[in-house]
C-alpha cells in the first residue's frame, strides 16, 4: 500500500470514506443534477435554433455555464474536505496523505465532466446537421422554384435529382464523419472508469480485500478490436472452462459452473448501469465490482478457488468484465448511429418527393396521394404502437398486484418455499433468494402473457387491414358521389376532415375512432392544394392497397413489437420489485429494501429470518450444520472464524457475530449505535428450548426444522464442505414420508433455477428486431406503382 506507519493506513482509510460520500453528494448528486438541467434547458434553445451561428452560439453559453458549475462544485468540495481536515487536525496529521486524498477528489470529476460534454458534443453535432439539411433543402428549393420559372412544364425531373443526390452525398458523408460510433474512444473510457473503481476499492481495506493484488487495467493488454468485439458478452456456459486453468485436477465441474453463474450476474449488473445512450460513470463500475467482491465473499467454493488462484483469478475477471462492458457500448452505440442514419434516410425521402412534386406538374398528383397516403400509414401504425404498451401495463398491473413492492416480494418468496412445504423451493431460495424470486416472477409473467398475446395480435391484424380498406372505400365513395365537387380550393387536409367525417358513420365504434384520430392533417407550407380530385384518389387508393398487399410483412411486425415491448417492460418490471440483492450474513435471506443503493442512509434489513444452515454455516468441531435460529442470543454469542484472507495467512477470528458483523458486514447495523436492527436483534425467544415464546415464533422455528428435515441431503450437495449431522432428536419428527429431497435431486433443482435469468431477457431485446422497423422496404419495385407511372 506504500505506506510507512499502520497510522498512514488507518488515516487513509478514513479519509477514503470521507471523500467516497463526498464525492457521492457533491459529483454524483448536486453535479450531475445540475448537469441534466443545463442540457435539458439548452437542448430546448438549440431546437429552436434557426442557423447553425445560433448553434455555436448557444453551444459557447452551454460550455460557459457548464464550466461555471463544475468551479463552484469543486471548490465545495474542497472547502468541505478542508473543514473535515482542520475539524480532526489531532487525528489526520499526515500532510502527503491529507494532499494525496485532496488531489484525487479532481479525477472523477474530469471523467463526470467529460461525460457530460461528449453528450452534449452529440447534441450539437444533431442540431448542426438538421441546419445542414435545411439549407441543403432551401438551396435546391430555391433552384428548382428558379428553373420553374425559366422552363414551366419544359424542367427535366432526372437534372434536379441529381443535384439532390450530389448535394445530400456531401451531407451524408459529413453527417457519418460525426457521428460513426469510436470503438477506441469507448475503450479508453471504460479502462478510465475501471481503474478509478479498483483505486477506490484498493483503499477500502479488508472490505475489498480481493482487489488489492489487482493490476490496472491498460488499453494496450485489452487488445484489438476484434478481441474487444469477441468478448464474453453473450456466453452464459464454459466461463469457468476460460478462466480457470485445467491444469488444477481438484478443481470440478461444479466448481467451474459457479464461475459460469458469476460471469451471469455481472454481466446482469453491467447491463442495468450503461443507460440507453451508452453512456456510464465512475458509479456503474464501482456497482459492478462490488458485486464480484460479494459473490465472492458469499460462496464456500468461489472462495476456495480464489485461495487456490490468488489475485490472478480477480484480476481475469475484471479484465473480462471490462472487456464485455465495452463490447455492450459499442452495442448500443453501433444500434443508436443505425437509427440515426435511418432516421435521415428517411428525411431525405420525404424531402425528394417535396421537390418532385414541385418539379413534375403531370405526376403532381401522384406525389401528393404517396405523402398522404404515408402519413396516414405512420399515423395509423403508431396507433397500434400505443396498443402494445397498452398491452404490456396491462400485465405489469396484474404483477403488480400479486408483487407489490421488494418487501412484498421477500415475504412471497418465503411463502412460497417454506410456508407450503414446497422443498425443492426452499433449497433454491438457499442457493440464491434474488434468482429464486425472478423464477416466480418469470412464471407468473408468462402465464399471464400468453393469452393476451394472442387475443392483441390477431385484432392488432385485422384492425390494421380493416382501416386501410375502409379508408380506400371512403374515399371512393366521396368522389362517385361528387360531395367533393362543391368544395373550392380542396387541400390533403381538408380531404382528410371529409373522410372523417364519412368514416363517423362506421358501424363499430372502435374502428371509427382509430380512423378518425388517424387521417392526417399538414401544416400550411406542406397542405398542398389536389388540382385533380380523380387522378389523386385514383394514386391513394393505389398506395393504400401496395400497404395491404403487405399485410404478411406486417403481421410479422406486429409480433416482433408485442415481444419487444413486452421484454422492455418486463426487465423494468424486474428491475423494480427485485430490491436489494445482499443477503443476511447469518442465514442468508433477502433483504427487503427496495433498492441496494441505500447504505449508509439506511442499513440492510429483513422481517424473515432462518437457520445459518441454510447460509452455509458450519460448526467448526465436525463441520456439521449450524441449527439455531439467526435471531437467537446463544447464535449471537458463538465465536466465528473464517478462511484467511490471503493464502498461508491466518485464519480470522471473532468473539462473536455481532463482532463479525461490525467488521465484515457493518452495513447490516445501525449507523449510528452499530447495534443489530429491531427485526435482527437477537431474542431469548427464539432459543430452541424456549417454552414461553410467542405462537409465530414457535411456528417460524418449526418451519426452519420441517425443511432442514426434508432438504438437508439435497443442501449438503450445494454446501460441500458440510457434514450431516444424524443425532438430531427432531429430525424424524418432522422429515416428510416419501417427500424429502435425495442428494440427487440437487442438479435438477439447480438446473430448474437457473433456467432463465434475468440476462437472458435483456439478450431477447438485442436479438428482436426494434420497434422501429418500417411496415416496408422502399427499395424493393412495386409493378403496381410503375404501371400507373407509366399511365400518367
């Protein structure tokens, strides 16, 4: 640790405690807020920026506000640091450390600001580009206006789309100079972030032991882009095969399959920090580490092999992580850049058919009846849109009155394993009680799923088809009966307010509504007037059909948005009734919080309570199950002693538990008094031999005994290192006749829990195609669409 004295060492660790809550409250709190302020506000002026002189003008005001913000944070915190130092002067004497510590508040807030500045580097570069194709549009505009007035009926379509295209390549090449996604940007940055994790774990002592023999991450070892894109990302088996060394014969399958588990959960945890735009801070890395040091301190045999393998084990596994996390960035940046280019593909269309509209007077007709036509098509399409997420509340509501909330859900799960007997669910809830819940919840959500699925889908179908021919209809009818003769100047828009009000008439309602909130309606300066009625009906209909003909394409796409949108909602479903994953040291079961970023505002909890056995823990004397219940005071008196933290080290040793807890685990105690909760605190009636104790005490522990009795041989698979112990008086009291689990039952239970995880439903998302797949693809010719060119 470099350090001279054990005092530089203690000083330095509560100066590291000290800066990590105050780099928490002044960069990730009043920064960062103050940072979404300023770009949500400055992203309302550049929206209304008319040339790209207001952009850089309002891009300089950002910049000045925003390096105003960060000075007056900054020296915040450093006015607070001075005041915590001069305020314990006696205590923290040492001026390299006092000045190492302050120097290190600067780093996360240069990567905090340099995120912030590349996000709105990114809106910038947006807001230039669409004044870019706006005077690309006036210019040609201007031009083609120029030559309709030189040549009238006389201007060959064929020379102003080429100057369109020669002008719009320029755009375009610019536009993919910008914006194409930079794979060694996101590696730098996230070795950045990494290092700045490891850093700060490194000075939290015995907390994160394991990382101390971590070496920083380099850009150099991560390798080339094509090792970076061929990470781990998307395997979920044969991790432990990779990582641990097949040399080591003691080493088993089983042991390797929790590595496999491991590799899971992280790559779940790094998932849920990168938000939707790629973007992450020093905080996502932090999370994600925490939670290997976790796993890592809560599994008997993860623990075992870092013992065998040292830091070198770690550091593989950090370096794996942060390779899969830049491999998820570029995921989503490489998805994003796509949508954007699609989204000015699309712009460049609409644009085209303006200009040939103006240009072609003998088809001008034509090109109005495809931009109604398309307009309502879109209009119509996000309708259903809506239903789908509709659709998808509906069954978070159901969920939501089944789970609750993350406390709601704790209670559940026990409920559903140990109240109803239902073993092979309380030995999965031992193996891991955040899996066990998200198998329930994954049960109850497809159950529910499936007939709606199929009830949506196939009316979304029809309804679809049904609007389009009804509008076709409509407008035929109009015309035949000559209702629009009457009507002078006749515009898209007033069409449209005659269709509505011939399809208010419709027999079903539901139908009439979509069709009347769906017919477009255009601003002035894209209203234009319909010269010929006949000719205009004659294309719409024929662009409404080309859209039925489509009709199998669309079904398909209809099915692909019900799965997508379900999938979102169910993770963000999950993501808020899954609470707090840390599990009580003594026995091991959830805690109830909502949330695991709530320490040290509020320590960790839970109203339900086991046997340790069920944790794993052990008598030291013959290594058999600890059978008394966590809450009971002889529990709280027996000393405790666990493997040393380094190999060949000595072996750790407490007084008792709460001594354990207050070293190892001070998360689960009060703050302030470092005493265990009201809902941990040990009783005298939770004694095994307790006469006097309350009804649902006597029934808590009797449900403890029951399902040890009918578990134990399936348990000791998942704890190896335990020993049955056969002497206990109660166990064939309470052990099921041809109901208690057999040791081989523990892989198929095992198995069974792990089927589905929570990753597996992010990786559904990436494999389906977006929502924002177009109903069809413009490149492919429509005969019908030639044969009326060619008419005209």
């Amino acid at each position: 640790l470099q350090f001279r004295t054990m005092r530089q060492v203690l000083m330095a660790q509560q100066l590291q405690e000290f800066c990590d809550a105050l780099l928490q409250k002044q960069i990730d709190g009043k920064f960062t807020q103050e940072c979404e302020g300023l770009i949500q506000q400055y992203s309302k002026e550049l929206s209304s920026a008319n040339a790209a002189c207001d952009v850089h003008a309002i891009d300089n005001a950002f910049r000045g506000q925003l390096d105003a913000v960060r000075d007056v944070v900054l020296q915040e915190t450093y006015h607070e640091f001075d005041m915590f130092v001069k305020a314990h002067d006696t205590k923290f004497t040492d001026e390299q450390v006092k000045s190492d510590k302050r120097f290190s508040l600067m780093g996360p807030m240069r990567r905090k600001y340099a995120s912030v500045e590349s996000l709105w580097r990114s809106a910038v570069h947006l807001a230039l580009e669409q004044r870019s194709m706006d005077h690309l549009f006036e210019e040609i505009s201007v031009r083609v206006n120029d030559l309709l007035l030189e040549q009238g009926d006389n201007v060959n379509v064929q020379n102003v789309e080429l100057v369109f295209e020669e002008k719009w390549s320029q755009v375009m090449a610019e536009t993919l100079g910008k914006m194409r996604p930079n794979l060694e940007k996101i590696m730098q940055e996230v070795v950045w972030h990494f290092n700045a994790a490891l850093s700060n774990l490194k000075s939290q002592f015995r907390k994160a032991h394991i990382f101390h023999g971590v070496k920083s991450l380099s850009v150099h070892d991560i390798g080339s882009d094509s090792e970076v894109c061929s990470s781990f990302l998307m395997t979920k088996k044969g991790i432990g095969d990779a990582l641990v060394p097949s040399m080591m014969p003691q080493v088993t399958s089983n042991l390797r399959t929790q590595v496999d588990n491991l590799w899971i959960k992280l790559v779940d945890a790094m998932r849920l920090e990168v938000d939707q735009q790629g973007q992450m801070s020093d905080a996502a890395p932090l999370k994600i580490l925490n939670r290997l040091n976790a796993e890592m301190e809560a599994g008997d045999q993860l623990r075992q092999l870092l013992h065998r393998l040292g830091s070198s084990f770690v550091h593989r596994m950090v370096f794996e992580i942060a390779k899969a996390t830049m491999q998820y960035r570029f995921q989503i940046e490489q998805q994003n850049f796509q949508a954007r280019i699609s989204e000015v593909l699309s712009k460049k269309q609409q644009k085209l058919w303006e200009i040939q509209a103006r240009v072609d007077s003998g088809k001008r007709e034509v090109h109005c009846a495809k931009v109604w036509a398309k307009t309502f098509v879109d209009t119509l399409d996000q309708h259903f849109r809506n239903a789908v997420g509709r659709m998808a509340q509906e069954i978070v509501s159901h969920i939501s009155n089944i789970i609750t909330n993350p406390g709601n859900a704790c209670e559940l799960a026990i409920e559903r394993s140990f109240t109803k007997r239902n073993w092979r669910h309380v030995v999965m809830y031992a193996i891991d009680p955040t899996q066990y819940l998200f198998m329930e919840f994954h049960k109850e959500w497809e159950r529910f799923k499936q007939g709606l699925v199929d009830q949506y889908c196939q009316e979304l179908k029809s309804n679809f088809g049904s609007c389009l021919r009804h509008a076709e209809d409509k407008m035929q009818g109009i015309l035949l009966a000559g209702t629009l003769d009457a009507t002078p100047n006749m515009t898209m828009s007033r069409l449209s307010d005659e269709l509505r009000t011939a399809c208010e008439d419709l027999v079903d309602e539901s139908l009439s509504s979509v069709l009347c909130a769906s017919l477009p309606s255009f601003p002035n300066d894209a209203d234009w007037p319909l010269n010929n009625l006949e000719q205009f009906v004659q294309f719409a209909g024929a662009e409404l059909r080309r859209y039925r003909a489509n009709m199998r394409q669309k079904e398909i796409t209809v099915e692909r948005r019900m799965e997508v949108e379900l999938t979102r909602q169910k993770a963000n479903c999950w993501k808020c009734i899954s609470g707090c994953p840390a599990r009580c040291p003594g026995c091991g079961t959830k805690c109830n919080l909502e949330s695991e970023n709530h320490w040290p505002e509020r320590p960790h909890e839970c109203r339900r309570h086991l046997y340790p056995a069920f944790n794993g823990w052990q008598k030291q004397e013959g290594r058999k199950p600890f059978l008394l219940h966590c809450r009971a005071k002889a529990q709280w008196q027996i000393a405790r002693t666990r493997p040393p933290i380094e190999p060949g080290g000595p072996e750790r040793y407490w007084n008792n538990f709460q001594d354990m807890l207050l070293d190892e685990h001070p998360d689960w105690l009060c703050p302030v008094s470092h005493d265990p909760l009201a809902s941990m605190e040990p009783l005298e009636e939770y004694e095994e031999d307790c006469s006097t104790a309350p009804e649902n005490i006597q029934r808590e522990i009797e449900e403890n005994r029951r399902a040890w009795a009918n578990c134990k041989d399936a348990l000791l698979e998942h704890f190896t290192s335990m020993a049955d112990d056969t002497d206990i008086e109660w166990l064939e009291k309470y052990k099921r006749e041809g109901g208690a689990l057999d040791a081989e039952d523990f892989a198929g239970i095992r198995d069974e829990l792990f089927a589905v995880t929570p990753l597996e439903s992010l990786e559904l998302m990436d494999n389906i195609v977006p929502m924002e797949e177009p109903l069809d693809d413009g490149s492919q010719e429509d005969p019908l669409e030639d044969s009326l060119n060619d008419e005209y």
